[in-house]
C-alpha cells in the first residue's frame, strides 16, 4: 500500500476531535442501560417525533389488523 503515514495520523486525529467535540456536547455524561428495552425507553423520552412523521405513523397503525389469527411461530409448529 501507498497509505501516507502522516495522513492516516491526520485523520485519526480528526476523528479524535470530533468525538471529543461529541462527548462534550453531551456535558461529558454517558449512560449504561442494562437492558435494550431501557435503552429504548430512554431514546423514546428523549426523541422528539416530527408531527408529520407522528401522522404517518399513526396512520399506518390504524391499519394493522387488531388481533392476528395465530402467531407466525405458531403456524409454522404447530400439527397439521
């Protein structure tokens, strides 16, 4: 390879920055979630839902059917 050393030292040094320009942006707090639905949880308090997406959405729900005959597990174990 050709990789200039001096470049790949510029870059990472960028990316350094940048990720510290993040961290820092987010007051230096980080968080452990035990478990995705915490996570998940914590993004939904945290996320604000454009109202046009938000109709979309909600649109789209409307639409599923409100109580599915068998679970798609079921039918692919279930005896025939």
């Amino acid at each position: 390879m050709n990789d200039d050393p001096r470049k790949l030292r510029h870059t990472q040094k960028e990316e350094t920055a940048s990720e510290l320009d993040h961290v820092q942006k987010l007051g230096g707090e980080t968080k452990e979630f035990s478990s995705v639905d915490e996570l998940l949880q914590h993004d939904a308090k945290e996320v604000v839902v454009p109202p046009a997406i938000a109709v979309k959405l909600n649109e789209s729900i409307s639409t599923l059917p409100k109580s599915p005959e068998k679970p798609w597990w079921k039918k692919i174990f279930s005896a025939q």
